[in-house]
C-alpha cells in the first residue's frame, strides 16, 4: 500500500513536456555552483595565515598642525590706511558746534556757561583733599566737591585753586572753570586783626571777649543773625552723607560772624566740645549759649582745627 500512494504522490507532481520535473536540466549546474562555494571557502580557510602581515607598519610622522599665529605685516595695509587709531585711542565726542578731536580736549580751560557758581575753596596742600563749595543755579542748593567728584552728572572736578575750579564737561569733554569774582574774593591765613565791633574785644589770634548784652541782643533775632552769612553742612567724603560740623560758604561784611573771627570756608566742629553733626543739634548749642560764661569752638581752617575761646563779659 505505501509503495502504491508513493506512486501516487510522484505521478501527481507536475511534469514538463516528457513527463520529467520542471528545470531538471539546471540541477546539476546548480549543484557545480554550490560544490565550487564550499571549495572556495575552505581554500581561503587553508591560505589566509599566510595572507596575514608578519611585522608592524613603519610609523609615519604626522603632519605638523597649522599655527594660527598671523605676523603684524598681513595688517600693515589696515593700520597704513589709518582705518583705526594705531595708539588705542578714543577720539572724543564732536561739540554742539560740530568741534571735536584730540586737541579740544586739552585745549586751555574757558569759562563756564553751566548754571553753577562758586562760593568758595579751600585748598589743602594735598590737591586731592582740596574742596570747593559749588551751588547750583537750577536746584538753588549748595554742595561741597573734591577733585574727581562729579557735579550733576554735567561735570567732573579736575582741579581746585584759590577763587577758582577747573572741570571737564561731560556733555563736550571741554575743560571749563568757574571762580569768585576779585571783588568777593576769598582769603586764607590773613593774620590782620579783626576789626572788632561793639561788644567785642579781641585778645589774640582766636580768643575774644564778649558783652553778655551783644549775646544777648544777637540771640533774640535768630533770622537776623542767619541773613548775615550762609553754611552748609560739611559732608565727609566716602562717608555716605556723614556730617562733620558745617562750613561758612559765605560771610557777609561787617556781619557779626566776622567779627567774631570767622571766614569763608571755616567748618564748626564743635561748641565746647560738643559734635555739631546735626540741624537739631546745632539748634541745642545756639540755645545754650545764652547762658554760658566761657564758650569754646573747634573750627577747621585751612585743613587745621583751631580753638575759638570767646569769654562772655556779664
């Protein structure tokens, strides 16, 4: 029975045109390409150790890496076209009036048209710790100033002398100047004595002696004695506003203030060693020197504290 339906199953495949299979004729080429292969493959097999190199490649040197150093020459044509500055410097902005270059700059100082005025100076034998009393016309406000101190964001200090400021302006970069006309000059270190007034004995460089009834007479009008001369407190600079007495920026002639010894630019420190750091303090001291028998004052001159020794005649 197997051997009968095995006829079966072979009668039953398809059959070419003499009943052989499809491609018969092609098997055997096919076979020679498979046999060819695996022959092939073990032959490789056999010879590849041979193939194989029996020593290290020589060693190469590499290539040198590119510099990126360019020599000043390849730039020769920029700087000779004088496209740049060749010392590195800025050339400053054009005036209003279209003015400008490195010249303007140093130019000579000219008189300033900036709403500011001087009101006075006191110049320490170190430039750098001079000061100068500037009131602006705008503000209608009085503010002390050092050399490099900027004044409004309009100006920067570059010099103090007597009567006189030199700053650049920072809207030009023009170097300008204020100063005190000759008529209202102001002196330092005059040692002529104080003309002295009613009331009012001077015995040395700085000590007086005073009639209870001038104290008297003077503190009953307060605004009067405060139209004779104009202070502002003393700012310490680097201090953030710090108050160290306040400084005449203006006396008026023949005032009491100058009779009594004081000058321009004066700071009071102290009454009777007292700090005067304050508008409120200094308000306490002036009320109590109705009273008082021997009054002392530590006043800054020229960069010095001096002792003011006013003796009160009752």
């Amino acid at each position: 029975m197997g051997l009968f339906s095995n006829s079966r199953i072979f009668s039953s495949l398809p059959k070419g045109s003499k009943g052989r299979p499809p491609f018969e004729a092609f098997y055997i080429y096919i076979l020679a390409l498979m046999c060819g292969y695996f022959i092939a493959d073990l032959a490789v097999l056999g010879i590849r150790p041979a193939m194989l190199p029996t020593q290290a490649p020589p060693v190469r040197p590499s290539a040198p890496l590119a510099s990126n150093f360019v020599s000043e020459a390849k730039y020769s044509k920029i700087t000779d076209r004088n496209m740049f500055n060749a010392d590195g410097k800025i050339p400053p902005a054009l005036t209003a009036d279209g003015s400008g270059g490195e010249g303007a700059v140093d130019l000579p100082p000219v008189a300033s048209q900036l709403p500011l005025k001087l009101e006075g100076t006191l110049v320490h034998a170190n430039p750098k710790k001079s000061v100068a009393s500037i009131a602006s016309k705008t503000k209608n406000d009085v503010q002390a100033f050092m050399v490099d101190g900027e004044i409004e964001n309009i100006a920067r200090v570059t010099a103090i002398e007597r009567r006189k400021v030199i700053f650049r302006n920072l809207n030009n970069q023009r170097l300008e100047f204020i100063e005190i006309p000759k008529d209202n000059a102001v002196t330092f270190g005059v040692k002529e004595p104080v003309a002295a007034g009613p009331g009012i004995d001077k015995k040395g460089e700085f000590e007086f002696t005073v009639d209870q009834a001038l104290i008297t007479a003077q503190t009953s009008d307060l605004g009067a004695v405060l139209q004779q001369a104009r202070m502002v407190p003393n700012i310490v600079p680097g201090t953030g506003g710090q108050v160290a007495g306040f400084r005449f920026v203006a006396i008026q002639p023949g005032s009491v203030y100058e009779k009594l010894g004081f000058k321009p630019m004066d700071v009071i420190k102290k009454v009777n060693n007292d700090d005067v750091n304050s508008p409120t303090k200094a308000m306490e001291m002036y009320n109590a020197l109705k009273t008082e028998g021997r009054i002392t004052l530590t006043v800054e001159r020229n960069g010095r504290d001096e002792t003011f020794i006013y003796n009160v005649n009752r």
